[in-house]
C-alpha cells in the first residue's frame, strides 16, 4: 500500500492546522516529497499531488457514534476532508443511495449485488463531489479564474461549483461532447469551447493558456483536492455497509479519481481504526475496449500507461486516452487483489437498457459498462455468487439522451389498430 499507507506514521506538521483541518501536509503521490499545505499547488514533477491528515488527530477528535447526529451529506465526516471551516462552496451535496439490486444480480446468478446511485447529486453526476471540495479550496487560496478540459460531466460541475462560488471559469470539452454537458456549462456562464480533439488535446490546451490567461488549471489529478472530493464516496459506503466493506467494488474508470479516492478513504478509516484493515474490497477497474490504456497496463502487468490512440466509446467519461493517475489506479487495483477489464463497446447501450428495465435505476453508459463487467467476472468465476458486490452509477442517461439511437414505433390514431398483434411485438422484446 505504498502510495496510500506509507508515510501516514510519518511526524506531522503542525503548521495551517487551524485554517485547514486536521490536514498535516501534502505529498508527491509518486516521489514522496513533503509539501507545504499552506499553498496553492497543482502537481510535483508533473505527477499528482495528494493530502495528508494529522490521523492521531482525527482518531481522537471524532468517532464513529458521533456521525449520527450529523446531517447526511458529503460533508459528514469533516476531519477526513481539507476545506477550511466557513469556506465551503456547496450546492446541497446528500449522501447518495445504495440500492440493492436483486432482479439484476440475479440475471448474473448473484446474490448480493449493489448500486450506489451518484446521479442525484446537484449537478447530475459524482463530479459535484471532487468539484466541490476543489472549488472551495481554490476559492480559499484567492484564485479568481479557474480552466479545466472535460469529457462532459466535469466541466459542467466545476462551471456550477465556480458560479457558485463566483469564480470565472473556462471549459474545453471535445467537440462531439453531449449536448447536455455543453448546456449546462454555458449555463452557469462559463465560457466554453469546443475542441476538435479528445480530452488530451483539451488538457494540452487548457495548459498552454495557464500563462496566458491566469487561470488555475482544474485537470483531473492536477490539483490535489478532487481526489479528495471524490474520497466521500467511500466514506459513505463505509458507513452504509455498517463499517463492513463489500467484497468487490465495480468502478467505470476514465481518469480514475474516484478509484483512487475510494483506496485512499479506506487506508485513512483503517487508519483510525474504524474499518478492518485487512477486509478491503477487490477493486475493479472498467473500461471500453474502444478506450482501455488502464486494462491494457494491466494485463501486461506494467504500473504506468502508454497513450490508447484512436480512443472512441459512447461513455465519454471513459474516452481517456491517458490517466495521468496511472500508477495510482494500478497500484489501487494490485493492492486489493483486483483486476482491471475492458468491455465490448457494442453492447453497451444494451446494458443501458437491460440494467434500467431491471431495476428502474437511470444507467448512463460508463455504468452500463460496468454491468457489462459484472457479467463478465461473473461467468468467468471471478465473482462469487455470495459476494457483496457495489458497482457505481455516476451520472444517468438522461445526459446522453442525444447520443442513443431509438427506433419507437408509431401509431396514427386514424387506421384500425390490431391491438393483438401490438401485444406480441412488445412481448416478443422481452
């Protein structure tokens, strides 16, 4: 568990403990390197940057029974997170729902299975959790324009989260990007751009511009507090499954901070004593195999990803060519004895639909992907029948509603309808 247990025993730095928590200091993800957290940072040698916390501090600070009188929402567990108190930008950030998902799981012969459902959260997807802890953070340091380069989602909840914390924001997306991302950025002001390209190219510029136009860049992994937005997933999970951790979690994996978070929380509460620390789940990594840099490392056992070049799938939150967070979603997935597995991009909005007539819940595609790899593991034997497993819904597919082909049938109210033959047309689709 080098990148996320390693140095939590390391003496902590008491300096900005008043301003920013119980955070200790910050620390390059792959070198190790101390860094003051009393400033602005975005990465260290080009790689990722992660937050410390003084956990002697929390342990004595919080406990578990203490959680019941707090309201539950994203911020519940306030020690394990670095936003200054008084300094938080929120849009009304719930905890999200786990449903059981018995119908589902038992097409695929399990017992167990779970969905934590993110497409409630105020800006449609669990990017309002990283952009919310980021936004704030970026508020509390002074800065005044922030950019970011999306594959949808994103970009449309750090437009919000800025507008909300009255930051000027600028979005570069890919230009076939859904038309409802697009939307909901230019709503909250932001000024967007569409770039020909894939979220790389949007990331190079986003970059290029950081000179020209002062903006603090807001890329996945190149600022250290999304990861730690993105950690409230599974604290909660935690909390929901009674401090007992399921036996696999079923991840869509893009950039990945999500995954990395989720490791990071469970390392932290094992910390402090209040998870076991040797009943951790398998995470599952899942891609497309129009896009999977991540499945491709590793399956050839590497801790770092090459380029995936001519990247294309439906789940746009999963068309990312290069995780700059590599090694730490590699490392993620080794240390929990997971696996990392790639899907048939045809069938995924088969998934959509199969997942969604089941159990009523909006799949997006990027989750639908994971229902795909459930089925998978679940064939191959890789999932047992009484494991619990909890696969994530990130968004829904009402954001995708431009990009899924339908063919409906139609009816004139003026013929004669032959309302047998329409019964066994519909019953012949089920």
């Amino acid at each position: 568990m080098a990148i996320f247990r390693e140095n939590f025993n390391r003496p902590h730095r008491s300096a900005h403990t008043n301003r920013f928590m119980f955070v200790s200091h910050l620390e390059g993800a792959l070198s190790g390197t101390t860094l003051s957290a009393g400033e602005q940072h975005t990465t260290h040698e080009g790689r990722p940057i992660i937050v410390r916390y003084d956990l002697d501090r929390v342990a004595k600070a919080v406990s578990r029974p203490d959680l019941h009188a707090r309201a539950d929402t994203m911020w519940k567990l306030r020690e394990l997170l670095p936003v200054p108190t008084g300094a938080e930008v929120s849009l009304g950030e719930h905890a999200t729902p786990i449903l059981r998902c018995n119908r589902l799981g038992a097409r695929f012969g399990l017992k167990n299975l779970w969905v934590k459902d993110e497409s409630s959260l105020p800006t449609g997807s669990f990017k309002s959790r990283g952009q919310a802890i980021a936004i704030s953070m970026a508020k509390s340091f002074g800065t005044k324009r922030v950019a970011i380069p999306t594959a949808g989602n994103a970009g449309g909840a750090m437009a919000a989260y800025a507008a909300r914390a009255g930051l000027e924001a600028w979005v570069m997306m890919p230009e076939d990007t859904p038309v409802v991302n697009q939307l909901e950025a230019w709503l909250a002001g932001a000024n967007v751009i569409l770039v020909k390209g894939l979220i790389d190219d949007c990331g190079k510029l986003v970059a290029a511009g950081a000179t020209h136009m002062d903006w603090f860049d807001m890329s996945t992994l190149k600022e250290p507090y999304r990861i730690e937005g993105k950690k409230t997933m599974g604290l909660e999970l935690a909390e929901q499954f009674n401090w007992k951790l399921p036996d696999v979690i079923v991840y869509p994996t893009g950039g990945g901070t999500g995954l990395i978070g989720m490791w990071k929380a469970f390392a932290e509460l094992a910390e402090i004593g209040w998870i076991a620390p040797d009943r951790f789940p398998r995470m599952v990594a899942v891609q497309s195999e129009g896009c999977a840099p991540i499945v491709r490392a590793f399956d050839q056992g590497k801790r770092f990803c090459e380029r995936f070049e001519n990247a294309e799938t439906i789940a746009r939150g999963l068309r990312v060519p290069y995780a700059l967070g590599d090694f730490m979603i590699l490392d993620a997935i080794a240390e929990s004895q997971g696996c990392a597995v790639a899907v048939q991009e045809s069938r995924i909005q088969e998934w959509m639909k199969t997942a969604t007539a089941a159990e009523g819940i909006s799949f997006c595609p990027e989750s639908a992907a994971c229902i795909g790899a459930v089925e998978m593991l679940a064939d191959d034997g890789w999932i047992q029948r009484d494991d619990h497993v909890v696969l994530f819904n990130c968004s829904s597919a009402r954001k995708y509603a431009d990009m899924i082909d339908l063919d409906l049938p139609k009816i004139d109210p003026a013929d004669s309808l032959d309302w047998d033959q329409l019964r066994s047309a519909f019953a012949s689709k089920h």
